[in-house]
C-alpha cells in the first residue's frame, strides 16, 4: 500500500491510497490522516480509485477520521471508488454516510468556501 498526500487550494489536503487497505496496511493510512487531523487540516479528500479491497479497520480509520473532523467543523470526502471499494460501501451503508463522489474535482467543489478569519 502507498499513501500520498497533496494540498489543493482552499484549504483542501488530498489522500490518494493506491492498494489494499487492511489490517497490516491500515496503520500507516491511519497515521496519515490523524497527522492531518491534528495539524488542523479538516477539509479532506481520501482519493480510493487505486485502492481494490478495504477491510473493517480500513473502513473504521475513516470513519474515525470524519468524526474528528466534523466535530471541527470539517468533512472527509471520497472520490473516484474502486468498483469493488465501492460494492463495501453499499453493502456496509456507508454510501450514504460519506459524501462520495466520481472525481476529486467534484469532492474538492463539494467543501463550502472558506469565510475569512475575522
């Protein structure tokens, strides 16, 4: 499994995984994303087009993730799901948990804007 991770404009950070995610690849996609999370950074895209097969702690680490970020005032998008990825979500509901979309582009307009700090 290999994680990346770039910033896009508007205060966007996005994770493209590329692999498995389960119970040996799941810690370092984990650690990832609370680093994020606790740098502040709320507004993210998990990009999973690359990822073929996510297991329940796969599934838990973003759940997890999402809840931290929304208590924030963030989000944790999805985009570009492997048809198999996404056969999980449905079967598991989480389809309609996460906003899942066909292209990072799509998630990254999805976030509000940002209002200024006043």
């Amino acid at each position: 499994m290999r994680v990346s991770e770039e910033r896009l404009a508007d205060g966007v950070a996005r994770i493209t995984v590329e692999g498995r995610l389960d119970a040996v690849t799941v810690p370092g996609f984990e650690q990832t994303l609370q680093r994020l999370l606790a740098e502040g950074q709320i507004r993210i895209i998990v990009d999973l087009g690359a990822v073929n097969y996510i297991s329940s702690s796969g599934l838990r680490a973003l759940l997890t993730a999402r809840r931290q970020a929304r208590i924030r005032g963030g989000e944790v998008l999805l985009c570009q799901l492997h048809p198999r990825v996404r056969e999980i979500f449905e079967m598991v509901g989480f389809i309609s948990v996460f906003g899942v979309y066909a292209t990072c582009q799509e998630a990254a307009g999805a976030f509000p804007p940002r209002t200024p700090a006043a």
